[in-house]
C-alpha cells in the first residue's frame, strides 16, 4: 500500500486529482435527502429528528418511499463517483469516493451542513469491491436488526470494511477505508453520546422533536 502510493506522482497528476475530487465532491454534495423528504410533504427534514439529511432520519418522517429513494441515491453517489473515476486507476477512485463523501457531511449548498456519510461510503466500498461492499451492508443490517439503532450499525459495518478489504488483498483501499471509519465516528459523536446516555432513538422511530 505504502509502496504503490508513494510511487504515484502526485505532482503530475495534480490536475487530474484536483478534477475528480471536485467531481466526487460536486456528486456527494446533492442533498437527495432534503429533496426527497419535501418532494413527499414531510418539509424540511433538518427540522425533523436528529437534523441530519440522511435516509434514517428522512425514515422518521414516516415517508418510507423518501427514506429508500434518499439510502439509494446517497449510496450511488458513492458508487458513481468511484466506477468513473476508476477509469484512470484505483488512487484515483478513491479520491473521487473521498470527495463524495465530503461533498455529503459538507454540502456547499446547505452551508456546509450534510449528513453523516454512511450510505454514500456504503456506495463507494461497494463500487471499489463488490464483495466487501456485500458483508459491509450485510453487517449493517444484522446490527441494526440486532439492535435497532442504525448509528451503532453504521459504526459496526464501517470498522469491519477495512477488515474485510483486507482478507481479499485489497491493499491499496485499506487504508482508505480505515480514514473513511475514523471520519465516520467523527460525524456520529453525538450519537456516540446518546447511546451512553441510553437517549439514542431506535430504527423507524417517528418523530418530530430535533435531537441533533
């Protein structure tokens, strides 16, 4: 891994880096979950729960349709931003899923004020290897089902997706998705806290009260 990033030259592709982070980020920085949630009456979901544009919290506004067009949709920024950027190598399609990523916490167009990025790293581990992509979303699911708080569900799948990189050889994402878990627990600090605190909503809860 080490080897085959400091052999890449940064320098000349520089401007190439630059283009397909902006990409990413351009594509991660739709906020389909605002969009779908006022498409379907519910108003501005930033109002709504924990504040957060993202699918579970859309989920709470009791607009099922909306919560799975936005998991969709935020997944497939991910993935999209990955698949086109891969064309030009593997450095290069985890860049753009970084930058989607970050286009997603830290959308320009709501101030820099996104979600928390699970479903779009979802789709990007999915597009860099489908396999790791299947037992991460598969180990999200059997936690949530578990214990029903998507939070701790999210923080269970994103610590196993560099493990799981790791036992197919997948070197070079490794890493990658060992910073992309570290930024994920960053973004669910306060939920971090609410579980503690045994204040953490379940799966599917309607509510209107803002928890952020």
């Amino acid at each position: 891994m080490l080897e085959r990033l400091s052999s890449f030259n940064w320098n000349a592709n520089a401007p190439l880096v630059a283009a397909v982070f902006a990409f990413g980020y351009l594509l991660g920085s739709i906020p389909f979950g605002l969009l779908f949630a006022r498409l379907a009456g519910a108003g501005d979901v930033r109002n709504i729960g924990s504040g957060n544009i993202g699918a579970t919290n859309v989920l709470r506004t009791g607009k099922k349709w909306a919560a799975a067009a936005t998991l969709i949709c935020d997944m497939g920024k991910g993935a999209i931003a990955v698949l086109v950027a891969r064309t030009y190598g593997g450095e290069f399609a985890v860049i753009a899923g970084a930058g989607a990523f970050l286009g997603h916490i830290f959308p320009v167009w709501l101030k820099f004020h996104g979600g928390k990025g699970v479903a779009t790293v979802l789709g990007t581990v999915l597009a860099l290897d489908w396999r790791v992509g299947l037992l991460t979303g598969i180990t999200w699911l059997a936690t949530a089902a578990l214990c029903r708080f998507s939070s701790l569900a999210a923080l269970t799948a994103m610590a196993a997706a560099p493990v799981y990189f790791a036992l197919f050889g997948e070197s070079l994402f490794v890493a990658a998705a060992l910073l992309l878990a570290v930024l994920i627990l960053g973004t669910h600090r306060q939920n971090i806290k609410r579980l503690l605190r045994g204040e953490e909503p379940r799966i599917g809860r309607k509510t209107a009260v803002r928890t952020t």
